[in-house]
C-alpha cells in the first residue's frame, strides 16, 4: 500500500530498507496501527503512520522511530514527560505533540501536529527542553536514509 506522503522520498526509502541497517524492519499491520489509536484514542500522524503500514520502524540512527509494539510503553510515558516538562517550562498551547522515535540519551523525537516539525524533547533539558531536528517528517526520514545508504557504502 503505497501513500502519497512518502512519494517524495520513496526512492531513498527503499534504497535505505534494502541496507543492513534495514534489515529486520518489517511493515506494521492495518491492525495493529488501529489497536494503538483504539487503546489510546489518538491519530498516528500520516506520514508516520504510512511508514509504519510501508515499510515498518526504523533505527537508521537517532532518533530511532518507534514501532507499533514500542509505542504502547512510550505513548504513555511520553504524556507523564510531557506535561512534567508543560509544569516546568513555559512551552507554546499551539504544540501538539506526538512522540515518534527516541534518543540513545533518553530524549524523545515528537512530530508537532501544529506546524509538521520535527522536535526534539531534551532529557534532562537545561534552558530550553525543546529543539527543532527536522523541518517536517520527510526532512526527518531524508536525514536518516542518506545516513543508512551512506553507512552501507561505507561498509561495501
């Protein structure tokens, strides 16, 4: 099932699974997408829902991106995060997060349903618990695809 979200990048897409870094990255199901948005009653963004049904999770690099399986433990523990981060920082009411992958440090990757960026929530912020990574998903992906072909090159 091919999306419209991910045509832009679709020939990096498949270069990238194809690498070894790819390997072992398997589609979600219809069913297990839904079971997540049932369970927590919420909307996977588009395109991050159309990689998941396409080409399934990835850990090109950080942020690795969270499966289906995955966001069932980091949904939740992203909502405790994120309204201690709201208690303790004067963060924007137009923010409308949603956690996609995570950090090896234990920072969280989030796609803004606002504005489509890609943010960073800081473990252990200091003066600023957010930062831009990415300007939308595609931009995010695009960076994390061209690490993979780039490694496998590497390794060739």
């Amino acid at each position: 099932m091919k999306s419209i979200e991910l045509e832009p990048i679709r020939d990096l897409l498949v270069k990238a699974y194809d690498t070894t870094m790819g390997e072992g990255c398997a589609p979600e199901t219809q069913q297990s997408i839904e079971d997540i948005e049932q369970k927590y009653n919420v909307k996977l963004p588009a395109a991050y829902r159309a990689l998941l049904l396409e080409f399934g999770a990835c850990n090109f690099g950080d942020p690795a991106l969270y499966s289906a399986k995955e966001l069932d433990w980091a949904y939740p523990e992203f909502l405790e995060v994120y309204r201690e981060v709201k208690k303790e920082y004067q963060l924007s009411d137009d923010l409308n997060p949603f956690p996609i992958g995570g950090f090896g440090e234990g920072s969280m990757a989030m796609l803004d349903q606002t504005s489509g960026k890609i943010l960073m929530l800081i473990h252990d912020a200091g003066d600023t618990p957010i930062r831009e990574i990415a300007a939308d998903f595609n931009d995010l992906m695009t960076q994390l695809t061209e690490s993979a072909i780039w490694v496998q090159e590497q390794m060739n």
